[in-house]
C-alpha cells in the first residue's frame, strides 16, 4: 500500500481485498478478553478534526487505542484553529510532536490531499472525509460489511441512493466498489448529480423504484441539509416531495430481493432519506457499520503503520525468524 | 524423492515418511508427557505450523479416540521485526471456543531458529488467557537460538550454518511434505 490513503481510488484490488482480508482478523480481536494488540505500540496517531464528526472520529480512535497506538484528538473547537491558525501552522505542531499518522477531517474538498503532498509533515495521511470529496475508510467499511453477508463483491449490484453532489461516502464507494468489479447505480434526483458523473464508473438512474428488485445491496445517503444552505441553492420542491420518491420505506424495501441488505454511512435524517421501521428492519445492518468501522480503521492504520517507512525498507528480506 | 525436481543446491534432509515417522511419535510423546489427552489444546503458528497442528491432533485423537481441541495462533502483531520489513498481511487466528484457560497448549511450528516467532506467539498467548502449561513442539530444530526458547518435542534436530536456508513443505500449502535445506544464496534464486 502506498504511505498515504487519501482516495479509495488509489487503491489497487490487491490493495483493497488486503484491507478487507486484514480487518476480518481485526474483527475477530473484538471476541477476546484482552482487545489489543501492542503492534504500534510507540507510534502517535494524531486525529485532525475540522468538521464535526461522531463515528469516524470515535472509531479512529477506538481502532488507533486497540493497536496500542498513543492518540491525540485535535478538534477545531477549542484548539488554536478556531482562532485562525492555518492548516500549515497546525500541521507543522503536529510534526514537531512527532506524529506517525494524521487522521485528518476537513471542509474543504483536498486538504488531506494538500497536507499529504506538502513538506509539513512526514507521517501518513489518512483521509477522513474531506468536504463534498472523499472518504475512503467509510467506502472500505461498507464494502467489508457487504462482503460479510454477500460474499466476494464481483458482479454484484449495489445501488446508492440520494444526495451524490454533496456525498464524499458516494465518490469513494463508487471508485471502490468498481475497483472490486462490483456494479454500481446512483439513484438521485437530476439536481443532486454532480457534474462530471459521466466519468464515473457507475449507471445513472432517476426511477428507484425500477432499480430496486435488481440490486444486492441500497446504500442510502444522508441529505445534506448543512451543505445545501451553504450553497444557498434548492435541490428539490420539498422534503415530503424528496422522501416521497427517493427515500426508502416499507413498501420499496419489500421491492428488495430476499438476500438485499440496506445501508446507510450515519447519521440518518429518519423519516426523509430512510424510514425508522426500514433503518431497524432485519436486513439493515447500518448498526453493523459502525462496528466494522473500528475493525476496517485498525487494518488501515496497521497496514500503513506497523511496517518500516516504504524508502527505508530493504528490498527483500527472507527466511524464517 | 523420485519424481520430484528439487531446485539445484537444495537436498531433502527429510521425505514424507520421515515425516510421517516424526509427527506420530511426537504424537505419542505428547501423551505420555501430558498422561493422557485431558485439557490439551494444540495450536499452530501460520502458516505451516497449522498443517502440522492439525496433524498431531488427529493422532492423538486416534491413540486416544476422543477429539482434541485445534486452533490456529497468528503471532505477526506481536513480532519484533514489524517495523524491519513492509507491512505483513495477518494470517489467519482461530482459537477453539472453550478458550485457553487452565488448558495445556501445545505450541506447534515448522522449524525453530532464532526463537523470536515463539517468544511473540507467547505474548499473543497471554493476551487470550491464561493456560495451565505451554509447550512447544517443532518439526525441525535448526539451532542458532537468540532467545532463551528451547522446544519440549522435535521432530528433527538439524545442525545448520546460519546461513543456510531450511524449507518445510506441507501437503496441504505445498502440495508435498518434505524438509529441504539449501545455500541461501541457492535458495532465494530458485524461490525467485
């Protein structure tokens, strides 16, 4: 793997099935009395919040801590960030500390990449959502979680379903799961498409209701009210009019097939992307997501981290220890 | 072996009966040690230790004609190389669902050498609980120790220079079961 994980698209398939074959190990340490391994024990991982976050940035944690890593939480609120301080000043901090990976959130669409590509820090980056761009662990938590109850992901059909223009966890899964010869449709209203989705390695669809009994797994979007009023624009007439046709309930789950599972990245809007009845419905394993978030996140950071820096490593080393 | 091309530098120090020979009589010595096959839990380290693992437990099951407890024990996380090599994929961790408390482990591994696989596979152990005793069994002991570690069954003792390269195949990974030892230099052209 490369030193960096900033876009689900850099991954190769070997890349990405080692993920997925690593944190299937992590998920079983869960099971243990002692759920910790010491393999970076030693090494700082710093998690660099710009944008509010739960999930990732607890799962982050979580997986840094069960790899016996020592962790920082930086957030925006209550850090010199909040008085203006740039994203090169806190990253030169950040190395002066000595941090071994920056987990790094932002509004803005390429900053992990920015932060990545510059001389400010030395340690790996690992994007955890940047603006309406990427977020690749949420891609590979997915597609684990998919593979568990689906099998190997080739020539299956995965529909994603809602606001793509604003959706980081869209753009990845879509670069991912193409990656892993899956088939993906996006199901959104025209206004919520962005531009360009042409080079996507996807099918576009406005009719959910036809492309449900056809698909292995929907993947539900959050709207993004937030990110709407930003941008001042209106996407559709009305919420009612938005749930009405692309949020999913009972009767469009019953369209599923036996087998379908429905996801959903967090946090729901219940009651306008997805309904409460469908989001605790047997084949919703969106509680599932956020355990193997923690599982997927360790095998990411052991992969980056556990190994010799990539321009230090001898070229081959053999033999039995 | 007839009919098998072994790679040019390398000799067979062991062939599948001896194998064979090797594994049953540890098998037995097991037993004896442990008067009988009370609260034994037999562990393999990945890779070829597990083969070798699963192997002895189905002896023993024999002799004693009761199942014995199998598992597989990835020591990768607990290496103290990790940070000397890129990042290694984790094989494969399965351990019985009676656990290892109060159990006597036997530790099972193709070949023993500096002794730092087992001393990590120690660590890991103590982390999933407390076992009553642990031993170790290995196919081949190959000498040059770095680590205080000394096996309880061997299959082989074989005197090597450091610089030598053993192979343990296995059936079930290899397609064959035989010991090679080579020149590394040998060794390393061939593996490729």
């Amino acid at each position: 793997m490369d030193q960096h994980l900033l876009s689900a698209g850099d991954l190769t398939r070997d890349d990405a099935l080692l993920v997925l074959d690593t944190a299937e190990e992590m998920r079983s340490l869960s099971d243990r009395p002692i759920k910790k391994l010491p393999t970076l024990r030693g090494r700082t991982v710093v998690n660099l919040f710009f944008e509010d976050s739960t999930r990732t940035r607890i799962s982050f944690e979580v997986a840094a801590k069960r790899l016996s890593a020592d962790v920082i939480n930086f957030a925006a609120k209550g850090s010199s960030l909040s008085k203006g301080e740039s994203l090169k000043d806190t990253a030169l901090t950040l190395q002066a500390m000595g941090a071994d990976a920056v987990v790094v959130r932002h509004h803005a669409s390429g900053a992990p990449h920015r932060l990545a590509h510059c001389a400010w820090t030395s340690g790996s980056v690992v994007n955890a959502g940047d603006g309406t761009h990427e977020h690749p662990t949420q891609a590979l938590l997915d597609a684990f979680t998919m593979r568990r109850h689906l099998g190997e992901l080739e020539g299956r059909h995965v529909a994603v379903v809602g606001d793509v223009l604003h959706s980081r966890v869209a753009r990845s899964n879509a670069l991912l799961l193409g990656t892993l010869g899956a088939r993906v449709t996006l199901v959104s209203p025209p206004t919520l498409l962005p531009v360009g989705i042409e080079g996507w390695p996807v099918e576009v669809s406005y009719d959910l209701d036809a492309v449900l009994p056809k698909v292995d797994a929907v993947m539900m979007l959050r709207v993004q009210a937030e990110r709407m009023n930003r941008s001042n624009g209106r996407f559709f007439p009305s919420a009612r009019e938005y749930s009405r046709r692309y949020g999913l309930d009972l009767r469009r789950m019953s369209l599923l097939p036996d087998h379908a599972l429905v996801l959903h990245p967090g946090p729901m809007n219940r009651g306008m992307e997805i309904t409460a009845d469908v989001a605790d419905a047997a084949r919703s394993v969106i509680v599932e997501q956020v355990s193997n978030g923690v599982a997927t996140r360790m095998a990411v950071l052991y992969l980056l981290l556990s190994g010799a820096a990539p321009t230090q490593a001898p070229d081959h080393v053999d033999g039995p220890a | 072996m007839p009919g098998v091309m072994q790679p040019a530098g390398s000799r067979v120090v062991l062939d599948d009966r001896d194998i064979a020979r090797a594994l049953t009589r540890i098998s037995h010595e097991i037993l004896e040690r442990n008067r009988g096959a009370g609260d034994l839990l037999v562990l393999g380290i990945p890779r070829r230790g597990h083969p070798l693992a699963r192997r002895l437990a189905a002896r023993i099951a024999d002799v004693e004609g009761s199942e014995v407890p199998v598992g597989s024990l990835d020591v990768t996380p607990y290496r103290d190389d990790l940070r000397l090599r890129p990042a290694r994929a984790l094989e494969h961790t399965d351990i019985p669902t009676t656990g290892v408390d109060g159990k006597t482990v036997v530790l099972v591994d193709d070949v023993l050498f500096s002794g730092r696989t087992i001393r990590a596979a120690l660590d890991a152990l103590n982390d999933l609980g407390r076992p009553r005793v642990v031993r170790l069994a290995v196919l081949v002991d190959r000498g040059h120790r770095e680590l205080p570690i000394r096996a309880d069954f061997v299959g082989k003792n074989l005197p090597t220079s450091p610089i030598e390269d053993v192979r343990v195949h296995l059936r079930e990974v290899d397609g064959r079961d035989e010991v090679l030892i080579a020149g590394s230099a040998v060794a390393r052209a061939v593996e490729g």
